[in-house]
C-alpha cells in the first residue's frame, strides 16, 4: 500500500449490505394478512371503526384503508387508492380464507393425536 492511504474499513464499501437490508425491512414492514382479516371481522361486526380520530397519524385517523392498513392524509388520496393495483392485489389475498391452528398443524406435520395429549 501506499503511504497515507488507509485500507477501507469493513461496512463502509458495501461489505455487509444484507444485514442492513433485512434490518430496513423489518422496519418498513406492513401488517399481516390474517391480523387484516380479523380486523375487517371487527369492522364488520361492527365492534371497531377504522374511522377513529388520532393526531399521531396522517390525515387524523379519518382516512384509513382497512384491507391494506393504511392512512391517507385526505379523501380524495384515498380515493386514489382505491383504484390502484395495489390495493386491487391486497383485496384478493384478504379474500382468501384465513389458516386456522389444525391447518398450521397438519402442514407441519402434527397429527391430532399428538397435538392432545
């Protein structure tokens, strides 16, 4: 090497990248479908409203898109959402039936026999 001149250090020239990726996805995360789905049940049941007001959210909380567990800042961003191909997608997977335990169960392997006792 040269005089003066360092050897970079690790992390700082794109070494490690993957870790730092998964730790920002982590964070950006959305909700999972089955805790959408029981939300829409409560709503449907008519047990919680999605149009709840709080400051600590964008547009108060009056502008909220159940299904993909969002807020919009207005209506008509709402609205906008409405049509998009995003919120399309969402609405078919929240359409699916939700997994129950003994599905989980049997996909693992667990029979009922073992899952009793």
């Amino acid at each position: 090497m040269a005089l003066g001149k360092s050897k970079p250090r690790k992390g700082h020239n794109g070494a490690n990248r993957s870790y730092k990726r998964s730790v920002m996805d982590l964070k950006n995360r959305g909700r999972d479908i089955d805790r959408i789905q029981d939300d829409i049940k409560k709503v449907l049941d008519g047990k919680e409203l999605p149009g709840v007001v709080d400051e600590d959210v964008p547009g108060g909380g009056l502008h909220y898109c159940v299904p993909c567990a969002r807020h919009f800042s207005s209506d008509i961003v709402l609205r906008l959402h409405m049509r998009s191909k995003p919120h399309k997608k969402r609405l078919k997977l929240v359409a699916e039936e939700q997994y129950t335990h003994k599905e989980a169960d049997a996909g693992a392997g667990c029979s009922g026999r073992d899952t009793d006792k």
